[in-house]
C-alpha cells in the first residue's frame, strides 16, 4: 500500500546536498563556477589573492556576430583575507549565489556576488569582521579594434570562409558619474549585410528583420561608497587587457558595487546611456527586496521539480549519485537565461571562459565559442530546450520560440523569393536573421546552383529540424496549459513549407505532384546531416505525421474549420516509414533510399524520440528495439558524447541497462572542476547540448506518457533509490519516493490523474 504523503518538505534539505562547496582557490579561469539569473552569466573565481568574474548576456552580439562577453571583474582586498589562510568558495543552488570565504589571520571576509533575477543586474557584498579597503577594477581586452585569423574567426558567422578582413571592434570604455561605463556599438555594416548580398535577396533587404542593425550593449560599475582610482595594464593567460579601477573612499567592514546592464537598439550611444541610468536607478531602488524576489524565484524555481539519485547514499559516493547532482547543476545553468531575448547557446551557453583551458592551441581571447555566437544549430538547440517541459519549466522556452517567431518573415520571404510558393524554410545552421550561415551557404557555389539552398555536404536539403520547436510550442499547451494561438501560423507555415515545396519539387520533375498513392515525394531529403541524398527520409515523415496529429489534437477552438480541413489533408499526404532487415530483424530505415552518410547520427531512431512514435506501451516496439540493437549504423554510432541521443533511445524503448549506462557516463562529473561544465564534445565547453540529452534521458528513465497514460519507472533499475518530481502532460505533477525497488510514497496533482499512472 502507497503511503500518499507532502513531500514539499523534503526537496529542499536534499538540494542542499547538490552545492558545489570548493576549500581552495582556483588556478585560472577553467575552474570557475557559475553564478547568474535572468539573462546575466557570470564565472566566479579566486586566484592569487584575487576575485575575478566574466560576465555574459543573452543577446550580445557584435557586427559579425560574435556573442561577446561583457569584460572581467577583478576584486582587490586590502589587507587581503583571500591572500593565504582558509578559503571557502560555495554555489548555493537554494538561492542562485556564490559566496566567497577567506580567513587571514584574526580576519574573515566574505564576498558575496548575486544576479538579480529581474533587472539586468550583478551585485557584489563584501563584508569583513574588520576594516577593509576595497578595489574593483573593470578589465577589458577590446581596447582596440581585434583583427581575427584563422580558427578565431570560428567565433562569428564568417567561420571559415572570412570575406576580406574581420575584425573585432573595440568598445567605448571610460569613467562616468563616479563609477565605470563600457559598451559596444554595432558598426553599420554587419554580417547581415553581407548575408543578403550573398544569397540573392538585396531586392527584399528593407523588408527583412536585421537584429544586428544599430545594437548597442554593456553597462556600468558603480559603488556607493567607491571612486576612480585610475587605469592599469595587464595580461591575462594569452590575452592582454586594459583595467578601470573603482577604489573604496575609506577603509570600512561592509562595501558593494553593482554591475548594471544594459542592451538596446538604439540610433546613438547617448539614447542607450538614457537607457543605462534607468538600470542603474533601479538597481539602487531597494536593493533588499530585489533579493527577495530573487530568493523568492530560485525557491520556487526548485520546488518545481528535481531528480534525486541516492538521496541516503554519502555524498559523490556512486555514479548515479553524481548523475543526479549534476541534473541539478544543469537545470541551474539553464535558468540563469530564464527571461533572456535570445535562447540559451548549445556551444557553452552564457559561461564559457579562455578558449586555451579548452584546446591549449587555441590562444585566442575570452569571446571566443565555436561553431559561432549567433549562429543557432537547430539540431543541438533542441536538446537544450527538450528538458523543460518535463522539468515543469515551459516559461523558460520563451526566449527559444520568440527566436524562431522573430524570423518567420525572413523564412517565408526566402521561399517566396526563391521559389514562388508559401511557407517558411528554415535551415539546420540558422543565423539570428534568419537566412543560413554565409560558411555553410557556401561562398564557391556553381553560378546556376538554387539560391535557396546551402552548398552544402552536410547541410543540404535539411529542414526538418524546425519541425521540434514546432512540437515544443504545442506540448506547452497539454504540459502548462500555455495558449499556443501565438504559435498557430508559424507551426502551420513551417507545414505548409514542406507540402508546398515537395509538390514544386516534383513537378520540376515530372508531370505529377504526387506518388502513385497520392502522397509527397520527400526527395531529395536529408536523414539528420547522415543519410544524404534521401527519399522520403524517416526522421522528415515521423516529424510531419507527429505536428500534425499534435495539431489536429488542440482543443476545438484553436484552429479554424479550414485551417483543421488543410490539416487533415496534408497529414493524408505524408508517406510512410520505410523498414530493412538487419541481422535478420526488422527494423525502422532511415529513408526509403540515401546516397550517401556523412555524419554519425541516427535518424532511424527519431520516430523513437523525439516524434514518440514508438515506445513503451506502444505497438511496434519490437521493430524500434530492433532497430537500436542490430542496425549496424546505430551500433556504430553509439555513444554518450556531446550531443549522441542514445541514452534517450534507450530510455524511451524501455531498454533499463543501456539507458543507465549511457545516461550516467553523459552526467558524471565532467572532469574539470565545476561537474556541469562538460564538453568540448563536437561543439564547444561548457556543452549544454550534453548536458540537455542526458537530463532528457534521466526524465524518460523515470516517467514517460502516452496519451493520457503516465508510465512510471519505465526504464529505472531496481536498485537506484531516487525521489523524484516531474511533470507530464494535462498539466500533470508527478512526485516519487522509490526505495529498494519499490514506490514507497507516490503524489499526483490533480488527484484525478492519479488513475493514469501505470507503473
């Protein structure tokens, strides 16, 4: 019998298990840990008697569309507590902080560095059981303009093929009112430009939205009780830097200075300097109830959901514990861009740090990612944003949609350009704009080649990826019960894409717009970036068939009578899935046919997940289970690196052995000192894309749906304790204690979907 009991009251004490609590200084900026809230990253250390942080937010892109970091902070005690004696550096998860401890003799002083969940600020608390001097100076190394060569130029949409010379540009640093003002403004021609010109579309350029045309972003740093104290020079690791340095006016046992943002488009610096000192006046307005709220946000941001592995076990003691730590340690890095205008990067999110703690060739500065600031990978994106629904945290996937909403004209106009038919293309490696990356595009491109399409090995023909945002933006309405009206006519113009281009495609062919049955030829097609020169790719036909059904599923009152006819008959025309035999099984194809494989997903396995086509519970299993165990391809594939989705599979096919394995060895400690920070992966560190499939993993181990149906447990192994809450569709909270294999408390909300659950 199920003990029906409030848990509530346990989910704080085990969080507190999960703080990242470090006794020593840190060697460099690679063994930072991350603090942040809103849209505002922040890597916090101490070295050699120093407090330093990077700041980063969400939406700093440049002329070429580098996501350029904000500058450093550097923190100077005098006499210096953090010099030798006793240290303490801690995250504290309950409350989104890091707090800094150092003991030199008969002093203690602690730094205690927050971001304000709502206002674009950073704010630092010192405080000392003696009198202290304080010294805050604002580092930057774009004091000059930056020319970029080679692998640096990784860094913005140019990538590898550079038109002429890029250079970074510097930024307007100075003293003012008291404090430090720094920003960086947009010159007038950016990549924008360039791309347009590129790709055919200079006679529609007024019509297209340009996100990079007059940006202005940075801030200042300010301290009641500090003033300027002059200018410094300095390196740091491979980078030089310029310093700006507020110092205390007297010696005194408490001192704080914020770090207020501010980013806009703006005509002039004088407009975003208006803009800045509304920042600024907030951020003096009470700061005690802004840690409030803030405090406020962060608790119920963790009562929302959690995975506890082990909770009785000592701390880091087995693999399974540290999985579920770092579960956690993931969900804080997602929230820290929680109210950001632009989605949280795969390729390191708002944290990276010096590119040379990464890759020792790489001596480049700290703006450095790769595979681009504003480029935005669809492939990898999703498996950022895929967690959310069932960690209850739907709002958080604003910043991911409004991305993809912001460009539908731009992607409609390129079909109507291109093409003359309606709907909106989105390519796999998306800019900020909208168009494909100007690298990918391909700039020695045969003079007859179509516009519309990249010149491309990997990239051709791929546009399906769209296609899981489209699905995101409808589970927000069964998982949250989130209005998806806002969504309609991009989810439909992203269908109305595929119906409208593949009939174009045929009739450029032949004398029919339709196979013999009445239904789309999808060639060429692509299967992921791997099964190239594909007809009637598997992963396109489950994507299609899955929007679709999810639409014609919405409440009666979305959707009009036509707009639910249209529907009808475009799911009429999609084909279907095609099999092989392998190793004397049947298993799902990746297409009908393919040319070729250029890269090492498996596609065969997205009707799996993400388009739940089969799992457990649902007719066909076999075949998937098939499918994962004895096509040689996935086989090869497998692994539990960057973004590889085989622990997910394996989940979803109730396989419980594969998935623990993978799973745990995609969130084990990452080898550097902050657990979370994984990577490089295929892409860069830290890799939020590995961290995304391993907690989407971790969710479908312990709860997966099917229709009205919960499965509980369907791929746990019996001897993992966990407490878990997660949730599930129909606006559904599921929460579990599982002890020696057994349910032992289990609550539903609402109490009614309590008979849904199958264990």
């Amino acid at each position: 019998m199920l003990a029906f009991l409030s848990l509530q009251a346990h989910a704080q004490p085990e969080l507190a298990t999960n703080n990242i609590t470090w006794t020593t200084p840190s060697r460099n900026a690679g063994e930072s840990m991350p603090c942040g809230g809103g849209d505002i990253g922040l890597n916090v250390w101490a070295e050699n008697g120093d407090v330093l942080f990077y700041i980063a937010r969400s939406g700093t892109f440049d002329e070429n569309n580098s996501l350029l970091k904000l500058g450093r902070v550097r923190l100077h005690l005098t006499p210096n507590p953090f010099d030798k004696g006793t240290f303490k550096q801690q995250l504290t998860l309950q409350t989104g902080d890091v707090t800094l401890t150092g003991t030199g003799g008969k002093t203690t002083a602690q730094v205690h560095i927050w971001v304000d969940v709502f206002q674009p600020v950073v704010h630092v608390e010192i405080s000392s059981t003696a009198k202290l001097s304080a010294e805050a100076t604002y580092e930057s190394w774009r004091f000059a303009d930056r020319r970029l060569k080679g692998k640096e130029i990784n860094q913005n949409s140019y990538k590898w093929a550079p038109q002429g010379e890029v250079k970074t540009r510097r930024d307007s640093i100075g003293f003012r009112s008291q404090g430090i003002e720094f920003f960086h403004q947009n010159q007038a021609k950016t990549v924008f430009d360039v791309a347009v010109q590129q790709q055919g579309l200079a006679g529609i350029k007024d019509r297209l939205y340009n996100p990079l045309n007059q940006l202005i972003f940075g801030g200042a740093m300010q301290g009641p009780n500090m003033l300027p104290a002059g200018a410094t020079t300095g390196h740091y690791l491979n980078t030089p830097y310029h310093g700006w340095k507020l110092k205390s006016r007297t010696p005194a046992r408490t001192h704080a200075f914020v770090v207020a943002l501010h980013t806009a488009t703006a005509p002039s610096a004088q407009q975003w300097q208006q803009g800045l000192q509304q920042t600024l006046a907030a951020a003096q307005t009470n700061p005690k109830a802004a840690r409030q709220r803030t405090v406020a946000w962060w608790r119920n941001y963790w009562q929302r959901s959690f995975i506890y592995i082990q909770p009785d076990k000592a701390l880091g003691d087995t693999p399974e514990w540290q999985a579920g730590r770092n579960y956690q340690l993931m969900r804080y890095l997602l929230g820290c861009n929680a109210f950001g205008q632009w989605p949280t990067k795969f390729n390191g999110g708002l944290f990276t740090y010096d590119p040379v703690l990464t890759d020792s060739a790489l001596k480049f500065t700290p703006d450095f990612r790769n595979w681009g600031g504003g480029t935005h990978t669809a492939q990898n994106q999703r498996l950022v944003y895929w967690p959310m629904l069932k960690s209850g945290d739907a709002a958080l996937m604003k910043p991911q949609f409004d991305f993809y909403l912001r460009l539908l004209r731009n992607a409609e106009l390129r079909s109507q350009t291109y093409w003359q038919h309606p709907g909106a293309c989105f390519t796999e490696q998306l800019e900020n704009f909208g168009l494909p990356n100007p690298a990918e595009y391909n700039w020695k491109r045969p003079a007859n080649f179509d516009k519309g399409l990249e010149y491309n090995a990997w990239l051709e023909y791929e546009w399906d990826t769209v296609l899981e945002f489209c699905l995101m933006m409808l589970e927000t309405e069964r998982y949250a019960g989130h209005d998806p009206s806002a969504y309609l006519p991009f989810v439909e113009s992203c269908l109305t894409f595929f119906d409208e281009h593949y009939q174009y495609l045929a009739r450029q062919r032949g004398a029919k717009a339709l196979d013999g049955a009445g239904r789309l030829v999808l060639y060429p097609g692509s299967g992921a970036e791997t099964y190239k020169m594909a007809y009637n790719s598997t992963a396109t036909i489950a994507g299609l068939r899955t929007v679709l059904t999810r639409l014609l599923a919405l409440p009666p009152r979305y959707g009009t009578p036509e707009q639910r006819q249209k529907w009808t008959a475009m799911l009429s025309r999609i084909p279907a899935i095609s099999f092989r035999e392998s190793q004397g099984h049947p298993t799902i194809a990746p297409a009908k046919t393919w040319e070729r494989l250029n890269n090492t997903e498996s596609p065969q396995l997205y009707p799996v997940f993400p388009w739940g086509l089969y799992g457990v519970g649902k007719a066909g299993l076999d075949t998937a289970r098939n499918t994962y165990l004895y096509d040689a391809d996935v086989q090869k594939f497998r692994s539990h690196v960057g973004w590889k989705q085989h622990n997910i599979f394996a989940a979803r096919l109730g396989l419980t052995a594969e998935a623990a394995e993978l799973t745990v060895k995609k969130l084990q400690d990452s080898g550097r000192r902050f657990p979370a920070f994984w990577g490089p992966g295929y892409d860069w560190a830290p890799d939020h894309n590995w961290g995304g499939s391993g907690m989407i993993g971790l969710q479908e181990m312990l709860l997966q749906t099917d229709g009205r149906k919960i499965i509980l447990l369907p791929a746990w192994p019996r001897n993992w304790d966990v407490h878990f809450k997660l949730h599930a569709p129909y606006q559904t909270t599921v929460e579990a204690v599982v002890k020696d294999g057994k349910v032992q408390v289990l609550k539903v909300w609402p109490e009614a979907r309590r008979a849904d659950v199958v264990m």
